[in-house]
C-alpha cells in the first residue's frame, strides 16, 4: 500500500493486539501504585502479588509506579479452592497492595491530568528537600566554623545554640522526613526493610544519639551529629527530587503522544454542533473539525475536504489528502479545509488510546537482564543492616582509644545511608520506560520489555514477500503494443478492466489512470474465472487474459519463454494479438539498503515466501537476499523458522493472516503497519509506519536500550560494591586513608541514583533512520 493511499484499516479494536492480553491468552490488568521507593519494595509488592489465588504472574515496575497482573485461564476455580471470600478480583488485588504497606492510585482520566498530577507531586518533592535544606544550611556552616575556626565565636557550643540546633536539626527529620519515617516504621513493623528504614533509621540515630551524648554530659563537638541527621534527610529528599523529576523526563514522550488528542469534540446533533468531552463521544457521531485543529477521534470523513499531517502514524511529513469516503485517525493534525467526520472509533477504541496503551505495558514489564537485580534487591536493605550493626561492633572493637563510641557510631550511619537499592531498581525500568517510550514516538511498539532484550540479540531475519518485502499491489510494469495503437491500447484495456475487482485489472486501470489515457466504456463482458475476459470497447472485440486461453481461441501469439507467457496479460482485438502487459508487485524502494544494513549489524537476511521460485527468487535478487524458501504454505514457514532458530535467535517479519504461525514461533515476530489485524495481534514488535526502515531503527533501538541497561546496572552494583565497603571504614582501619561520613555518604547515595536515571535519559535522542 503506497504512503498516499495508507486507509487505516487498523481502526478495528483489534488493530493491534488488545491490551492486557498476552500470546497465551491470559487476561492481565494493569494497576497504579502510590508509596513505593525502592527496588525491595517492587520487589516486596510482587511477591505479595503473586500470593492472591488465580495470580499467574506478577510484574511491578518502580520506574512508572506500576504493577501489571497476570491471571490464570483457572483464576476462578482456584479462588474457590483457597476459600477465597465472593469478591471481586479487584478488591483481591487491592488487598494484597494495601497489605504489603502500598495504596491504589487511580488512573488519570486525560493526559492533562497526569501533567498535572505529575507537577504537583514534583512541587511536593522540592518542597520537601528546601526546607530540610533551610535546616540543613545553617547547621553544617556552625559545623564548619567549629572545625576550621575553632576560636571564632560562632563556634562556641553555648546552651541555647546546642538546645536551638537540636530542635532545628529534629525539625528537618521529624518534619521534612516525616513520610520517610512513616514508610519505615511500617516496613519495619512487617520486618522487611526497604530504603526507608536504611535512610530513616540513619537520620533518628543520628539525632537521638546527639540528643542522648548531650543530656549524659558529652561535649557537643565530641558527641554532636545533628547536621550529620539534618544532612542525611536533605541530600535524600533533594536525591529523590532529582531521581522523579528525571524520571518523568523518561516518560515525557509518551505523554507527549497523548496530548495528540484533544480533550473535547464538536458533536453536530440536530442541526447543532455541541462540545462535549471526548469521553462522551460514541460510534456513529458525527464530530466538527475546523482548520488547523486536531482531529479527535477515528472515523470516515463524510463532508470536506482538506490535508492532514498525520506524521505521527506513518512518520511521512508531507500532510496527505482527505476527502469525503476517506479515514482519518484521532490526534492527526487538520490542514486547511473544514471537516464533518463520522465516529468509528473513540475512547479505548481509538487507535491513539490503543498505542498508548501497548506501550503502557510494555514500560511495566522487565526485561530478563533485571532478574539478577531483583532477586538482589528483595533482601538487599536486610544486609544493609546487618552490615551497618557489624561495622558499629567492629569499630567498638578495634577502634582508636579516643572517641571509640563516635567513631563506631558515626561509620555506622555512613553504611546504612550509602547503599542505595534505588538504583538497582531503577537500572532498567527507566531505561525501558525511555526506549519504550522514544519507540513509540517513531511508529515502533515493543509488546513488553523483555523484546527489548531479545530483538538486540536477534541473528537471523526472516522476512515474508508479499507486502513485506514488496508493496503488496499489483503495477503495470511493462508493456508492449502494436505501433497502430499509438499509446492507446492501455485506456482500451482499462476500459474492459474497470468493473472488475481482480488485483490486475486494478493495476491496469490505475496505470491507464496515471498515464491521463481516457478509459471509455465497455460492453458485453464476459470474464472466464482464472483465464480472462471478452468484451466489446466501441466497435472492437477485446480478448485479455493468458496465453494459453488466447491461443485456444485462436489468436496467434509470438514466440515467448515459458515464464514470460505466465507473467504477461496478453491481449487480442478482433482475433488478432494487440500486445502484452506485465503485472507485478513491486518491491519497497528502502528494501535492498535495508537488507544491506542488517548484513553490517551481523544479521543474516532471510526470505521464506509462498510464490513461485522465480518470483521468489527475482525479488531476493533485487533486495540482496542469498537464502530463498520459494513455495512454502503458512504451517511450513513456521517450520523453517524453528530450523533457523537453530542458528541463533530469530525475528519473522510479516503481514498477513498467513504469516501469523510463523510470527508466533519466532523469538520475535515483527509486523508491518499496513498488514493485517491477525499479524498484529501476534506480533511482539508493531511498526506503525509501513516502512522498513523502521525495522533497523527497531534494532539499533533494542540494542541501544540493553547497552544502556548493562551500563545501569554496572554503575548500580558497582556503587554499592565500593560505596558500603568504603563507608564502612575499610580504608581508614587498614591504611589511615579517608572514608565517607554520613552527610557525604547521604549525597552519594542520591546521586548514585540519579547517575543511572541520566544514563537512561540517552535514548530520548535516539534518532530516525533516514
């Protein structure tokens, strides 16, 4: 299907395939989840999950806040095996999410809205680490004064300076922080420590034991670590300021596709034109659309006519024509014609909400790569702890003579603040939440994250040929006539070609069409199924059709080679031969380079097909394809995909019904925009645009998004390995060298997680292949 003539056949619900719907057919739903701050929780939460009755899988993704529930085909039989109470799935979910100390967050109802609720909920972070911030300032300058200027007078620990950085220093970790100390004390009441507790525990025992040193008499400079507690819950809080307005850089681009789609439409009802909210909008509607607005919903242009930029969907950036009998998809942009368009589809229907929608799932699902850093992270603040109680007990031990109780004390809060399970989590949910996400924006859909990690490893492509590797329509391309014609045998032709609906006789008229021939009117036509027609155009008897059919009638053809009588319609008028023409499908113009670039990337082209092995092979010649299966039916292609899996991981690339064995056998099924609903629907990878090349930008994308996640998850466990260690005082009791206290340890651990967000943030630059 050309790039001008793209229809959206696409805009059935089962365009694509329908969200929370696996290839195993299990239904999965989706859930938000507030009050999740770590890697252990996700990981805490989907153990929980995966605990209700009827759970065939759980996935909790911390990046998006997220938690994606998959259930068993026998959910409910085993409902009633466990003895569950009559509820509904919905509340057994939300029990196990309240239970395990998280809450439901309800979806927003427009993209508006989740702007917003994003902008306020970073309003509240920054508001949070500035005032722990105002404490903070203050009380590291006295700090600092006492340590280098030890005779000024701001560093003389008089009562009421000691009793006033008390209260302020407990402002900032009882105030501030009060959200971190409310989490912790529920995780530690359920005795799963998370980042809350390390982080919380950190801040109280500072403070508390400055406040504990200074009633037993201690010297406030000897026993004093209130900005050290002030210090831990501010470069926290400004760490996690950081880590979710980054995040949400991450997740910008599928916000951005959509707020493509107005949140009202003009409905013409009764002779008057309405607006209403898009939510309200039904199928059989008729909606208004002035120039240079957005289209709204998906449907069937009924009056006007007008250009359309429909960029987003086909990546074309010349607007198309649209007019009257013509579709049009929500979130398009009008030109400069006004028009009047009948709904087909809107809401969860509409082509815009279904790609949000897949793409939404996917960026909750993990590729296997995080397995590692799960299983880590569950119990990761668990080892903190005791890592934190074996440094104090070490220190006390062998310990200086002098100060052996702050020194133990003082590396002891170092170690629980420094480690971060934050960044473990984050290591490959942001960066799938930002390769997804840039995807989507150029026309490519990933079912779930872990096609990410299978489609960069992929080795061999197969590709299917009809609408694959070629365009799918039939051309004129060659023809031959007799000199007495002049040129004009083609509109002759097209004449008696005009009211039949065969791929061939389209192409004919289409070619007569662009030539600006005129294609007059035929009469008596007689089509014979399979050989040809016979009609009357004017005055003259036209014979079209195949050779052999001709030449029974009596029409005398020139010598030609068995495959070229096949491939031509020839033609007679009045019983003597006219000329002859060659209907083909073309292949794609950006095939051969395609091909060529996935031979560079080490990949092994492939060409399985159902046609002839002439046709079959004429087209891998002309795309560069060495290994050809010609005459392969459907259950046979899947065939030869497992054989091909035996040389390494492999991708199918296909449209049609026909395709859909082998896209379902292969480790990654690709298909094409412009093919068919089945294809879709088992397809682990959509291209929306109807162009090869987004197949590439699919590769080099994947591959991109696992580098990144690698180096992610290199920087996280590399951090921690040294940041704990090093904390701990390992350098200082071995060679006097320098270790980390707790306010340094606290800024380092929020910029480990910050440092993994960034790297992410890559792939939003990641650029079209041209």
């Amino acid at each position: 299907m050309g790039k001008g003539e793209w229809q959206n056949s696409s805009l059935d619900v089962d365009l694509i395939h329908s969200r929370g719907m696996n290839k195993s057919n299990q239904g999965s739903e989706e859930w938000l989840v507030k009050g999740m701050h770590c890697a252990g929780c996700a990981g805490r939460l989907e153990a929980a999950l995966r605990g209700v009755p009827g759970v065939g899988d759980a996935s909790v993704n911390f990046a998006t806040g997220s938690a994606q529930v998959v259930w068993k085909e026998t959910h409910n039989q085993e409902f009633a095996l466990n003895g569950a109470a009559p509820s509904s799935r919905s509340e057994q979910i939300t029990r196990a999410i309240t239970g395990a100390g998280f809450s439901v967050a309800s979806p927003p109802e427009s993209a508006r809205e989740e702007s917003l609720a994003r902008a306020a909920e970073l309003s509240a972070a920054a508001r949070r680490w500035k005032c722990a911030a105002l404490g903070f300032v203050p009380l590291a300058f006295l700090t600092m004064a006492a340590h280098f200027w030890p005779d000024s007078p701001a560093a003389a620990p008089f009562f009421g300076r000691v009793l006033l950085e008390m209260l302020v220093s407990g402002a900032v970790v009882f105030g501030a922080a009060r959200d971190i100390l409310r989490s912790a004390w529920r995780a530690a009441r359920r005795g799963e420590p998370d980042m809350n507790v390390l982080i919380g525990s950190g801040a109280v025992l500072a403070w508390g034991g400055s406040v504990l040193a200074w009633l037993a008499g201690v010297p406030a400079h000897e026993g004093s670590y209130v900005e050290a507690a002030a210090g831990i819950v501010s470069f926290a809080l400004f760490g996690r300021w950081l880590e979710l307005r980054n995040r949400f850089k991450a997740g910008e681009s599928i916000l951005a596709l959509a707020e493509l789609q107005p949140g009202v439409a003009r409905v013409a009802v009764g002779g008057e034109v309405r607006e209403i909210p898009l939510s309200s909008v039904l199928a059989g509607m008729q909606v208004c659309v002035a120039p240079g607005e957005r289209i709204p919903v998906d449907g069937e242009v009924e009056e006007g006519r007008t250009t359309v930029d429909e960029s987003w969907v086909t990546g074309e950036s010349l607007p198309v024509v649209r007019g009257p009998g013509q579709k049009v998809i929500g979130g398009t942009l009008n030109g400069d014609g006004a028009l009047r368009i009948r709904v087909e589809a809107a809401g969860r229907e509409a082509f815009l909400q279904q790609v949000l929608g897949i793409v939404r799932e996917a960026q909750s699902g993990k590729p296997l790569v995080q397995r590692m850093a799960d299983r880590v992270s569950v119990h990761f603040a668990f080892w903190v702890v005791l890592a934190a109680v074996g440094t104090v007990g070490a220190w006390l031990l062998v310990g200086p003579e002098v100060n052996r109780v702050q020194t133990a004390l003082w590396h002891g809060l170092a170690v629980l603040v420094v480690a971060c399970p934050c960044a473990l989590g984050l290591a490959t949910s942001v960066a799938v939440l930002a390769g997804t996400g840039r995807g989507a924006q150029l026309g490519i859909l990933f079912r779930n994250g872990a096609v990410l990690e299978t489609f960069s490893k992929v080795k061999v492509v197969a590709f299917d040929k009809t609408g694959t590797l070629t365009r799918g329509q039939l051309e004129v391309v060659e023809w031959w006539e007799r000199k007495s014609f002049g040129g004009g045998l083609l509109g002759i032709v097209a004449a008696a070609e005009k009211q039949s609906a065969h791929p061939a006789a389209l192409a004919v008229v289409r070619a007569a069409r662009a030539r600006g021939l005129t294609v007059g009117e035929a009469a008596g036509i007689e089509a014979v199924p399979g050989r040809g027609l016979k009609a009357k155009v004017g005055s003259e008897v036209l014979l079209v059709g195949a050779a052999d059919w001709l030449e029974e009638a009596g029409v005398f053809l020139p010598e030609a080679s068995a495959l070229e009588k096949d491939e031509r319609l020839w033609v007679a008028v009045d019983g003597e031969f006219a000329g002859w023409f060659r209907v083909a499908d073309q292949i794609r113009p950006e095939a051969a380079a395609v091909v060529a670039d996935l031979r560079r990337r080490g990949v092994q082209p492939v060409l399985i097909s159902g046609d002839n092995a002439l046709v079959a092979g004429r087209i891998a010649e002309l795309a560069g394809i060495d290994r050809v299966f010609a005459g392969v039916r459907p259950e046979g292609k899947r065939e030869i995909v497992r054989e091909l899996q035996r040389e390494g991981l492999t991708a199918m690339v296909g449209d049609g019904v026909n395709d859909t064995p082998a896209l379902a056998q292969a480790d990654v099924g690709v298909a094409m925009g412009g093919g068919t609903a089945a294809a879709r629907q088992t397809a682990d990878v959509t291209l929306i645009r109807d162009d090869l090349r987004a197949l590439l930008e699919a590769l080099d994308l994947s591959r991109k998004t696992l580098r990144v996640i690698r180096g992610n998850l290199f920087l996280a466990f590399g951090y921690n390995a040294l940041a704990v260690p090093l904390a701990a005082g390992v350098l200082e009791a071995w060679y006097g060298g320098w270790a980390p206290g707790p306010v340094a340890a606290s800024a380092a651990m929020a910029a480990s997680s910050v440092s993994v967000v960034l790297n992410a943030l890559r792939l939003r630059s990641f650029a079209r292949k041209r």
